[in-house]
C-alpha cells in the first residue's frame, strides 16, 4: 500500500480502504477509456475460476 501511496495521484490512498477505492476508480476510468476505443474489452471475473479456468 505504501507504494501506492508514494505514486503520483495517490494523495487519498491511506489505508487498504481507500487504496480499495482508488484502484476501483482507475479501473472504470481504463474502462471507459477502453469504450471509445477500436479495442474489444473482455471481462474476467476470477473469484470463481481456478488458474486455468482464468
């Protein structure tokens, strides 16, 4: 968590809470990012594969 704190635009992340919702953020706005761009985005939700079903 340090590291992330460290990063430039981390100033919020101070627990694993907040890190948490600072990496949720970054990864809707990859999404969103992803969505106007010529490139496909599949979704992989591994909580319920093993390493080689993901």
């Amino acid at each position: 968590m340090s590291k992330l704190a460290a990063s430039h635009g981390t100033w919020a992340v101070h627990d694993l809470s907040s890190a948490a919702d600072h990496l949720r953020f970054e990864a809707d706005l990859t999404g969103r990012l992803l969505d106007v761009s010529p490139w496909r985005l599949l979704t992989v939700d591994v909580a319920t594969l093993d390493a080689n079903e993901a």
